[in-house]
C-alpha cells in the first residue's frame, strides 16, 4: 500500500493518524501497490485513526495464497480483525469456503473477527446465477457489503441505499455450503 495516499487522503479528511500501518509480505508477497488496498487503509485509517494496521500483502488471490495469509495472520498474533476485501463464488469452489471458514472459526477463538465482501454482483455472485461470495458466506465472517448515499451541503445524511456504482451492486442472499446459524434463526 502506498503511504504517501494515505497521508493525502487524510490530510485531505482532516484526520490525525496516531497509529501505524505495516507491510508484511507472505508467500514473497506482491509487485507493487494496489488501489483497492489503498482505499481499504484509507477508509479504515480515517474511522479509526489511532489503529495499528498490517497489510498482509500475499501478490495474489489464489486460494493458498488468501489460507496462508490468514493462517500467518493467526501465527503472528497482532490483529484482532481481519478485513478482506475480495471474494469468489462460494458453490464453485467449496473446500476453499470450507478452508477459511475454518481458519476464522480459530480466529474466533482465539478473539479475532474476520469480516470478507460479500461481493460486488447483487446475489448473483456466481457468474450471473444466484449464489454467495466466498469466504463472506462462512458463518464465522461478517459479511460486509457497500452502500450508496445522500446527503446534503451541510454533511446531513439523507438517504441510504445497497450499494450500485458503474453495475456493481453489494452482495448477499443465502449461503448453500453451510447451514443457517442458529443466530439466523427467524430471519426471513
């Protein structure tokens, strides 16, 4: 991630930053600088600018890359939230769904959440067809999906809506891999 961004940004935002951010690579990590990452630090700085952020940086999305990454995340024992900004189609590759769900099952244990994208095609995360965003759809990740809003001159907040930008739409629907938590229990 590029710290000079992220001095502009909150620069820009009159934010104070008291807290650090960190590259560690895992796997030989990656080439270069991403923009989703940048806005990730950004919009996680911002809201909570005395935290001490890590980028795990794992230089690609391949299923073995995104399990060690949270593995090393687990084995070092610095974070206690993990936010991951990527996803696949969770019924087209269910021992990857299974894989991480394990690992933040452990995470919970141990007292760190994991939260994913519950992706950026609506429930139609599989290609077109119906289906849920991996790892996001495990019942031991909190889902996070995007919104769109209004507001006024003056930072009034007007409306709020699920996210849509340029044909992306925040994700979501009913996971096929694993069973309704009990804490779902009664929500139709």
């Amino acid at each position: 991630m590029n710290t000079s961004y992220l001095s502009t940004y909150l620069s820009a935002a009159g934010v104070t930053q008291t807290g650090s951010v960190t590259n560690e690579a895992v796997d030989g990590g990656g080439s270069g600088d991403d923009a989703e990452t940048d806005l990730d630090v950004q919009t996680i700085s911002g809201l909570a600018p005395g935290a001490n952020i890590i980028v795990y940086d794992m230089g690609s999305l391949g299923d073995q890359q995104i399990e060690d990454t949270y593995n090393k995340v687990l084995t070092d024992g610095k974070a206690t939230a993990v936010n991951s900004s990527f996803g696949g189609c969770e019924s087209s590759d269910v021992p990857f769904a299974d894989s991480t769900n394990s690992i933040a099952e452990q995470g919970a244990a141990e007292g760190v959440e994991f939260s994913a994208s519950s992706g950026d095609s609506g429930s139609s995360e599989c290609s077109g067809s119906k289906g849920v965003s991996a790892p996001a759809g495990g019942p031991y990740f909190s889902s996070i999906g995007g919104i769109d809003f209004t507001d006024t001159s003056g930072g009034v907040l007007e409306t709020v809506t699920m996210g849509s930008v340029s044909g992306y739409s925040g994700g979501g629907g009913v996971s096929t891999v694993f069973a309704l938590p009990s804490y779902q229990t009664g929500i139709s």
